[in-house]
C-alpha cells in the first residue's frame, strides 16, 4: 500500500507533461522564429526573447503558441515588405509588435479557417497593397478570436473592401477590446453573406479614416 501512492501520482504527472506539449525558446534551439515553428509539433508552446526578428512567418497549419517573454515592446517581427505571419486554422499569437508588412491580403496577417487566437500585439505601420485588404488581419472564411490588440499607422486604399482588419465569405470572426489609432483606412471591414455570426465587441477607433464598413446583415455588435 505504501508504494502505490507515489506510483500513481507519478503516472498522472507523466501524462501531464505529455498532453501539454514541448516548450521552445527562441533565440535557443534554434536562432530563428521559422525554423522553430518547422519542427515544433501540435500544442507547443515557442516563447521570444525580447529583441527584433527579420523574419516572415508560418505556422504551416500547426496548432502552436507563438508568445514573447516580455511583450509588444520588446519584441518586434519586422516583415520586410512581405506578408507577416500566416496562420491557421487554430494557433495562437501573443504579446508581439508586427511591423514593416505590405501585401495585397493580410499584410500583417493572414488568417485561415477556425480558433486562432491573436491576443494582446501591436500592429504598426503595415500597408494593404492598392486594390487589396486587410492591412493589418485579413480572412477569407476564416474565424479567429481577435483581441486586445493595438492597431496604429496601418495603411491601404479607398476600394470597397479596404481596411485595417477584413474579412470576407464564410468568417464568423470575434473582434474584442481592441485599439485603433491614426490607421489612413477603415479599422473594421465585414463583407460577409447572411448567416454568418461575426461578433464586434467594445473596440475604440480613434482617428481612422473610417470605423467600420460592414456588408452583412448578421453582424453582432
């Protein structure tokens, strides 16, 4: 009776460090953010060290948590003109300035299918190509949790479905509690059909060039 105590219990914190995922730290294993999340498996969680990454990012359809150490601040992905960070279906963004991104879709983000989670970054001086969208977040039929994020300086044109975070098609998306300051577009652009059940909840837009456009008829606000 005396020994099956602690053999349970070590076989219940066995199957917790297994179900939890590996931890990675960047710079460590690997000098860059992309050659992390290559090897990194479903459920992982990749933790930055302050400092800035010259890099363009992908998940490749991983489930995995990419979170800063020290927050937006410190910790800085400098896209190089090129798109920032694609990601999705799932995944997870956290405490991280994305900056320097031009594309024509999702120049900060591009986002595919259900449950990412962008929480807490800084999206900055990032421009939406002429004729595209999505300056900071763009989706097309995809459906993230977005929130308490700061968007400032973002940029794209004046066509239909400009904006700094767009949408379009079959998204659901969750907008929350975030910032938009001083972006030369619309902060929001909704342009989804009837049915779909995208939530925009107590956001501040401040200085934009316009708040939200929004083509849908189901839109919750």
């Amino acid at each position: 009776m005396f020994l099956r105590r602690p053999l349970r219990l070590l076989f219940f914190l066995v199957l917790i460090d297994a179900t939890r995922g590996a931890e990675w730290t960047v710079p460590g294993q690997f000098s860059t953010i992309q050659a992390t999340l290559t090897v990194a498996n479903n459920k992982d969680i990749i933790w930055l060290k302050p400092g800035v990454y010259a890099e363009n990012l992908n998940f490749e359809g991983k489930d995995i948590a990419l979170r800063s150490l020290e927050g937006p601040k410190e910790t800085i992905l400098n896209a190089q003109q090129n798109t920032g960070i694609l990601i999705g279906p799932l995944g997870e963004l956290s405490g991280i300035t994305i900056s320097n991104a031009f594309a024509y879709f999702g120049a900060g983000m591009e986002v595919h299918g259900t449950g990412t989670i962008i929480r807490s970054n800084v999206f900055i001086k990032n421009i939406q190509a002429s004729g595209g969208f999505g300056a900071g977040i763009a989706g097309n039929a995809a459906s993230p949790i977005i929130e308490q994020n700061i968007f400032l300086f973002n940029s794209g044109d004046s066509q239909l479905l400009s904006g700094v975070i767009t949408f379009v098609n079959g998204s659901s998306p969750r907008i929350i509690n975030n910032l938009f300051v001083s972006n030369s577009c619309a902060a929001l652009n909704l342009a989804l059909p009837e049915g779909n059940t995208p939530l925009v909840e107590n956001n501040t837009i401040v200085a934009n060039t316009a708040g939200i456009h929004h083509y849908s008829s189901s839109i919750i606000t």
